[in-house]
C-alpha cells in the first residue's frame, strides 16, 4: 500500500513536469518570430556559436599565447640577424623600402599592442585605477609599458640618419626584448604551482630593495675607505667609480679578485698593477686587508644570512596563503582575456576596423531615428532586415521602425507571455501545496503503520501472558 502511494506521486510528478514542457513548446512556436529567435528546431547559427566558442576567455588565452611566441621569435629574428640602418638593408629582404620586410611587421605588431593599451584604456570604468597600475603595483603592467615606451624611443632613434643613433636604437630594442620575454611569464599564472611563486619573486624583490639600503653603505664605506688607504689624489672618472664600488659588490657573490694585489702590495711585492691603474700603497694595503677580513665577516655571514632569513619568512607566508593568491590571480587573468579584443596581435587592426565600423553604424541609426520624417528618402534602411539584424546583434535600442502589425505582434507576445508567467506561478504554488499533502499523508501511513505494528505486538503480549496466568492457575487448583 505504502509503495504504491510513491509510486502514484512520482507518475503525477513527471505527468506535470512533462505537460509544463510540452505547453512551454506550444508558446514557443506559437510566438516564434524570425526577427526576435534565432530559430525554431534546431535551426540556429553555427558561425555565431564559432564564435562565442573563440571568444572564450580561455580559447582566447591559447591563440594570443600562440601568436605571441611568433612575436617573440620574430623580435629576436630581427634584433641579432636583419637589424640595419635605413637604406642599407638587404635588397631581398627589404624589396627596396629601406626597412627589411620582418622589420616593417615587427613594427606593425607593435603598433598594435599600442592600440590594444589604448583599447584597455577606453573599455576601463576605473580609469584612474588603470593609470596607477602602469606605474605602481602591477609588475605585468609595468613590463608592458616599459616595453612599449623602450620601442618607440628606439623606432624614433632609428628613423634619425645617424652612425651614433643607430647603435643606441640597437642598444636600447637588445634591452627592450627583456622587457617581452619578461611581460611572456604572466601565462604562467594560470598555473597553481607556478602563480604563487611569482608574487612569491615580488615580495622578495620588495623585501631586497630595503636591504639594499643596508648593504649600500657597508659596500660604500669599505670601498671609499680602502681605496684612500691604497691610494691619493686620484682622477675623478669612471675609473674611480669602479674601484670604489666594483670590489665590495663582487663580494657578496665571492668574487675577491682583488684580494690577491692588495696581500702583495701589504708585503710590499707589488712591482705591476694589474686590477688598478698603479701598484696600492704599503701600508695603506695592510690597513686595508684588516678591512677586507671585517667587511666579510658583517657581510657574507651576517648581512646576507640575515637575507636568507628575510626570504625564508616571505616564502612561508606566501606559501601559506598560494591557494587564495592563486585565485586572484585566476580571476585577474579570465577577466584580463574576456576584456581582450577577439583577434589578437597584429590582427587587432581588422578589430578596431571592425568597431570603428560599429560605431559608424551607430552614429547613422541614430541619426534615422531621431529624423525620420525628414529622412523618407532612407527609410528602407530601417525596413531592411540586414540592418535590424545588426540592430539586434549589437543591441542598439531605438534604431528601427516598427510597423503597426509587428508592433501589434509584440503586445501580443508580452501579452501571452505574462499570462503563461502568471499561470506557472499558480501551478507552482498548487503544486508546492499538494507536494505538502502528499508528504503529510506518506507521514500519517507510516504512522498509523507503526500503531498497527505496535498494537498487533501489545495484543500478542497480553494473549501471551493471560495465557501463561491460566495454566499456573490450573496448576495451583490441582
């Protein structure tokens, strides 16, 4: 009895369940409009899915990574084997405009990344909050912009007919793909194990710039005094500055090449310099060996262990908090590609060609909306259906004339629609009504159920023990 009440109630669950459905599809077809659905049946746009598929954050993230390796090969390719001056570039590689041809697409795709910034830039709501982050607080940010600003320093450099120019321009794009290789390391970050480690790099960074501060003025301090003690009167020149700060920086990695001339000059050996310009004075070289035996000791086993310490801690309290850095960073980078346009470098220029298109379209609706009656002349474009389907896509409001019967047709379908919502309301309410029904009456089944068993066993218990005082009663009477 009990199962087949379940039973009952699941059949009438998915009756209703089922009937919800099938009304829904009547409603749909009966309202389907060519202009407002994409389609009935299975009759949808797989060019448009195409698309959404590829303007997944993480599709996205794939073929901008892709092309940016190109451009990282292609930087490099430039740099060490076709970076010449204007005019004097290979013939079969420039078809005589001056420039090599990869040199011309290298300059295109920076080009590019330039109008991307800008894009970023147009699109943020927090502008104020954008310009902060390309000076202070985004590392990622940061490599972007020098890189880009190092670019068009070099590229203005290279324009000038100059023998000194040029090799500055070649100077300053052999340190400007640091900056490109460096801004290649944000992929990493969609990675759990490596993510956290570059925050991880950061605070260490952070960390060693304050530290420095100490070793500043030990590696100052040894090396004025050690070299006043070896030397008088020198030259004020590039020489001076080396002697004084090259020696206690080398140092700290263990680099002592400088040791060995000071030890021979103390003991008064010293008959050619090799390290300095002229052999140390005697006595000024010993003073200066007792330096070099005080200065290791504060440095190499104090300053740098203390260092270490310094790391040790950062590391632990990052390592602690990966996961949730880690997040962050997630969130950082899908947020970063859902923004970013759907071509990548140097294709974004279709892009922007594409928006520029948009708004053109835009500006030109409106324009119709706002004047119909004195654009008659015109008024197909707001019959056309090429133009409302564009309308639509790129949801611009106002743009188009509705005739009497479609506008008829709306009210309708608003109509219709607000009633089926109404209905279903009802029905859930019903139904949430004779679900607590159904439940009270499984609960009282059970319950009585259970009384039944109860009284059953209590009435076989009396029989029993009625039965057991019958036969000792006999036996007492006997």
């Amino acid at each position: 009895m009990k199962n087949l009440r379940k039973t009952k109630t699941m059949i009438r669950k998915v009756s209703k369940k089922m009937t919800d459905e099938t009304e829904i599809r009547k409603i749909d077809r009966n309202n389907a409009n060519e202009f407002f659905d994409r389609g009935v049946d299975g009759d949808y746009n797989y060019l448009e899915f195409l698309y959404h598929f590829l303007n997944t954050p993480f599709v996205k993230f794939i073929y901008h990574q892709v092309w940016y390796l190109f451009f990282l090969i292609l930087f490099s390719y430039v740099i060490l084997c076709d970076f010449n001056k204007i005019n004097q570039a290979n013939e079969n590689s420039s078809m005589g405009l001056g420039i090599s041809i990869p040199e011309i697409i290298l300059i295109i795709w920076v080009f590019a990344f330039i109008l991307e910034e800008i894009y970023k830039f147009l699109i943020n709501d927090m502008k104020k909050y954008f310009i902060k982050k390309i000076f202070v607080g985004d590392l990622w940010q940061g490599f972007n912009t020098g890189a880009i600003l190092l670019y068009i320093i070099a590229f203005i450099l290279r324009l000038i007919d100059n023998e000194q120019c040029f090799k500055a321009a070649r100077i300053i794009l052999a340190l400007d793909i640091i900056l490109w290789f460096f801004k290649a390391l944000k992929a990493y970050t969609f990675l759990r194990q490596l993510g956290p480690k570059f925050y991880m790099i950061r605070e260490m960074l952070l960390q060693l710039a304050y530290f420095m501060l100490i070793i500043l003025v030990f590696m100052f301090a040894f090396g004025v005094s050690s070299t006043a003690l070896m030397f008088q009167n020198l030259e004020l020149n590039i020489g001076l500055v080396k002697n004084v700060f090259l020696p206690g920086y080398f140092m700290i990695g263990g680099e002592y090449y400088t040791l060995d001339e000071i030890m021979s000059a103390s003991s008064g050996e010293c008959s050619e310099a090799e390290v300095y310009e002229k052999c140390p004075d005697e006595i000024g070289a010993a003073i200066t060996l007792a330096l070099y035996v005080i200065y290791l000791l504060f440095l190499n086993i104090l300053l740098v262990n203390l260092l270490i310490a310094i790391f040790d801690n950062t590391y632990d309290k990052v390592e602690q908090e990966a996961n949730e850095i880690w997040k962050f960073q997630r969130f950082e980078l899908v947020s970063e590609y859902y923004n970013k346009p759907f071509l990548p470098a140097p294709f974004l220029l279709f892009n922007i060609f594409f928006s520029m298109a948009k708004f053109f379209f835009k500006m030109v609706a409106k324009i119709l909306s706002k004047n119909k009656k004195e654009f008659d002349g015109l008024k197909f474009l707001l019959k056309n259906r090429l133009f409302r389907f564009l309308a639509k896509k790129w949801n611009y409001s106002m743009i188009y004339e509705l005739d009497d019967l479609e506008e008829k047709y709306i009210n309708v379908l608003e109509k219709n629609l607000t009633n089926e919502l109404l209905r279903l309301r009802e029905k859930n309410k019903k139904e949430k009504f004779e679900a607590r029904i159904d439940e009270n009456y499984e609960k009282l089944d059970i319950l009585t159920s259970k009384f039944e068993e109860f009284i059953d066993r209590g009435n076989i218990m009396l029989n029993q023990s009625v039965q057991s005082i019958d036969k000792k009663m006999e036996k007492l009477l006997r």
